[in-house]
C-alpha cells in the first residue's frame, strides 16, 4: 500500500503548482486508498485510481470545486492529466459547458410552438387548442367581453386591441403548426415515391 507521501509526491510531479488555482501549497491526501488529494490552498479535490499504485498519473477527476466555487462545471468528470495541466483548456471547457447550462436554462423557459418529435397527433390537438384558445379572446360575445373594460379600468380600444394581438398571436401558431404538417407529408410523399423509383 502506497504511503500519503507518496501519492502527494506524484501529484507535485504532475501538478507542482495546483490546476485550478495555481497556488504551490501541496496537496492534503484523504481517502482509505488514498485517492484523494486537495490543495491546501483553495480546496478543490482530485480522485484518480492511478493514485493507488502510485506509478504513473493518467488522469484526474475533480471530486469537489475550489471553496470559491471555480471548478463546480468540471465535477465529477474525468480528464486526461494534460487538460489539467493547460489552464486555458480549463477555462475554455468550463466556459463552454456554463454556456451550455445557460442555454438550456433559456430553452426550459421558452414555450415552443411545437417541438420536432412531437407526432402528427400531437400538433393536431395543438392546432385544436389555439383554435379554442381564439374564441377565448372573442370577448365581444361574452358578458366579461361587454363589462370587462368598465371593470377593469382601461379602455374599450385597448382591451380590443390586446384581444386582436392575442388571437394574431393564436392564428400565428396555428399556420406555423400546419406548415410543419404540411412539410412532414410532402417529406413522407417524397421518400415513398424515391422508393417506388
């Protein structure tokens, strides 16, 4: 069994200053197979099976970020030793993969009109939906529709107009899910009449 100075010394061979905060504090070893190593200075902590036979560094996993929290993206994912040791792939990676999480943030708080794999089925009841959704907005035939402005403090035009934009908004999506329809039987026709050729 490898000794905690051991497995500090191969980490310094590989890594003499620290890949996340580059400070040239040592490493803590910690673990029953000492297979853990943080820096003494900002905390973060590394795992590696290599540290167990102490030969040769193969790779890193970042088990915990710094104490600031740089790193956080990288956790828990395992790279090769020469990643850790260039400090702009490092910020490069993390950079991409915040991006990426930012992305997805704005994407789950977007309302699609449809999405791609939604079946034919789908966006029919979709179409069906907007289509009930537009009567709604008709509010000249309901008693809201005819008190709804003396009510609520704003104007006849107003709530008109907000009415109009609506249902637009409504017959906008309703166009856009049968061109996407329309595009799917036009690419079904096509495909069964290349075969047919």
């Amino acid at each position: 069994m490898v000794t905690k100075e051991e497995v500090e010394q191969l980490m310094l061979q590989y890594f003499p200053s620290c890949p996340l905060c580059r400070a040239n504090e040592g490493y803590e070893i910690s673990g029953a197979f000492k297979n853990y190593v943080q820096c003494r200075s900002c905390g973060a902590k590394w795992e590696s099976p290599d540290f167990v036979k102490c030969e040769e560094l193969k790779e890193l996993q970042l088990w915990e970020a710094s104490y600031d929290g740089k790193g956080d993206s990288l956790k828990r994912k395992k790279y090769s030793v020469k990643f850790w040791q260039d400090s702009k792939a490092i910020e490069k990676t993390m950079k991409a993969i915040e991006k990426t999480k930012e992305v997805k943030d704005m994407e789950s708080k977007v309302e699609l009109i449809f999405r791609p794999e939604m079946t034919d089925r789908q966006l029919q009841d979709s179409i069906v939906k907007s289509l009930e959704e537009i009567t709604r907005w008709d509010y000249g035939s309901t008693l809201y529709g005819k008190l709804g402005s003396l009510l609520s403090g704003t104007s006849f035009s107003e709530a008109a107009t907000i009415r109009l934009l609506r249902a637009i908004f409504e017959q906008n999506k309703i166009l856009i899910m049968q061109n996407e329809l329309i595009y799917r039987g036009l690419t079904q026709r096509q495909k069964i009449n290349a075969k047919v050729q």
